[in-house]
C-alpha cells in the first residue's frame, strides 16, 4: 500500500497561502571534475534532454562523454566562478529574494516563494516540502525560461510532478509554459540594451544569440525555435533595426547531429573574415548569466570573432537581477494567479484567513487534534 505524504505540522489555525516554485536549470556544486561529472550525470540522464535509446545513451554519456566532458567543463566553470560560487545560483537566489520581497509586500503572509533547480540543489522536492509545511494549497510553477522547451520547462513539470505523486494533498497547479512575448518581458530586454547602447553606443551588428536545440526536436514539435524568432522580431522591431543589423543564432551544440541553425561561433567567425567592426551579443533565453553566457560567448565566441579579423565585441547582460526584470516578473506571475482568491478579485477565501480560530474550533469539535 502507498504511503502518502501529508504535513504533520498542519493546523486549523494556520492560513491558506498561495505559493510559486521558481526553478532554473541547475549547476554543479563547485568548479571540479567530479562535481561537475556528477551534475552532468544527473542532467543528461533526463529523456527529455537526450531523446535516444536509453541503452544506447547510457553506453556513449558513461562510456565516452562522463569520461572527458567533466574535465572540460570545470575548467570553464573555473573562469566565471565568483565568490558566491556558480553565478546562474547566485543570481537566481537575488531573483527569488527580490521577487519574493516584491509579492510579500503585496499580498503579505498569504504568499510563499521558493527557489529550486531541476538539477543539482536547491532541489525541487526540498523547495515543495518547504511550501507544504508553509500550507500552500495553490502552487504556481515558474520555470526562468522565456521560451518553451521539452527540454527545460517540461523537465521541471515532470520532477515537480513526481514529487507531488506522493503527496496525500495535492495543491491547484498552474504552470507557466513560457513568457516570450509577454510585453514586460520583451520592455524590459529592449530597455536594457538601449542602457547598453547608452554607454557603449550602438554597434554595426547585434546579434541574438539563444541556446541550441537538435533539428530533429524542433521537426518533432517542439515550439522552441518559433518563439526565439518572436522573441527576437518584436526587440527589433522597437529597436527600428534593418535587416542587416542583426541576427538570430543558437548556441552550445553537442554531438555531431545537426541543431537549430544559423550556428553562434560560425556566423561570428563569418562576420569576423568579413571585417565587421563591431558587435553586441544579447542571450535572450537566458534568464541569468552563466557558463553559457559568461564564458561561451563572453570569452570563446569573442576570441573567435576577433582571431577571425573582427573589431569591437561586447555582450550585454542578461536582465540578472535587475529591477526592470523582477518587475517584469512579478507582473507575470500576478496575470497567472488571476481568480486565485486575493488575486485581481478583492476577495479571500471564506472560513480560511478571516476567521481562522473559528474554523480551528469547529474543527476541534468534529475531532480535530489542531
């Protein structure tokens, strides 16, 4: 029989919150081959990243890629680590803290926000046992991906769906799938390059760089690369930008199948030969600076462009934890909690919060031990 988990600590007197999971990809626990083997492990294990037999996988990620990939890694990780350790952790834990202060001073006690990744810590069951303990009864999962994929926002859905498989309570879900052409999200990305542009200038090119994806997902289904390109054309079309001032391309290829083209390092090196003087990368996709952003296009796609014959290069953050983003967010995730009592309806729900040492009485009468 099946043993259900509820919340011991549960009590008649204790209100009903409303709760969101805010979840990013993950990073390993320091910069070392075997910290780093041990996150990849756990990441390209998932079928939805890696859509091959699993047999098979298992042969070439242990066999081959687990074996030499780890050792690459933590050398690049070892360029961009800060103090706070890896900077994608870093600067989620300021988004979830700066996001969490904004909605708590809204709506106060009634709300809870924790932070989790899907791979690596802070995990998403231990953030769901924290927001079970806090009595959240309607749960909404944020995953820091503007645009939708199997292999990033579904992934989060189906380790929060595995954790709530044991739970006895089950609270309301909503999921946001993705916000790529949410108007605060593209306002806040074209404000932050024209701050850029303020104090670097303007350059010759701007490209738009989002992270790679094989051919085959996209022919499967997946909606990912038609939301990069609207991600993209709606930056450039309030930018007033000509055709041939900028570029959509994806990044971070692995393996020898063909992925989602134009390639980032190849179109850099093509505008490199061709003498461009001067370009601004932006990673849209990204959420926050990390390994992908700090040093595969800060560092190794500038080298490229510049060992290729190129000018000036420059990459614009990604919007971090900048107040434009978080308010961005927080308008997000206020649309998506609409009809939620206390949300955009100026109501709370009755026999809960209003009237808590009544409901606990009545309660206690009927049988209850709190």
């Amino acid at each position: 029989m099946a043993k259900y988990k509820g919340n011991p600590e549960y009590q008649h007197r204790q209100p009903v919150r409303t709760g969101v999971l805010l979840t990013n990809l993950g990073t390993p626990d320091a910069p070392t081959t075997p910290a780093v083997r041990s996150y990849l492990s756990q990441f390209l294990s998932d079928p939805r990243v890696i859509e091959v037999p699993k047999p098979v996988w298992w042969f070439i990620l242990h066999g081959i890629i687990l074996r030499t990939r780890p050792r690459q890694s933590a050398r690049a990780y070892q360029k961009v680590w800060t103090d706070e350790g890896s900077p994608l952790l870093a600067i989620s834990k300021r988004q979830a803290t700066l996001l969490r202060e904004t909605l708590q001073g809204q709506y106060g006690d009634m709300f809870r926000l924790e932070l989790a990744t899907s791979y690596g810590s802070p995990d998403i069951g231990s953030a769901l046992e924290k927001l079970l303990k806090d009595n959240v009864q309607r749960l909404l999962i944020l995953p820091l991906y503007p645009q939708y994929s199997a292999t990033t926002t579904a992934t989060t859905i189906d380790a929060v769906m595995r954790q709530l498989k044991k739970w006895r309570h089950i609270p309301e879900i909503r999921t946001i799938n993705s916000y790529h052409d949410y108007p605060p999200y593209i306002n806040a990305l074209v404000e932050s390059i024209r701050d850029f542009w303020a104090t670097s200038g303007k350059p010759e090119k701007l490209l738009f760089s989002f992270h790679g994806l094989p051919q085959k997902y996209f022919a499967a289904g997946d909606p990912y690369f038609c939301q990069c390109q609207k991600t993209a054309r709606l930056i450039v079309e309030q930018l007033e930008l000509e055709d041939d001032q900028w570029k959509l391309t994806f990044q971070s290829r692995l393996g020898l199948q063909e992925w989602l083209k134009p390639y980032t390092d190849k179109t850099l090196i093509e505008w490199g030969k061709a003498g461009v003087g001067s370009v601004q990368v932006i990673c849209p996709g990204f959420s926050a600076d990390c390994l992908e952003t700090l040093e595969e296009i800060k560092i190794q796609n500038m080298e490229f462009f510049k060992d290729a014959g190129g000018g000036e290069f420059s990459y614009i953050p990604a919007l971090n934890d900048q107040g434009i983003h978080i308010n961005a967010l927080n308008e997000l995730v206020i649309r998506h909690c609409q009809g939620w009592p206390g949300f955009g309806t100026g109501d709370i729900e009755s026999g809960t919060n209003d009237d808590l040492e009544s409901v606990a009485q009545r309660a206690m009468t009927m049988g209850a031990r709190h």
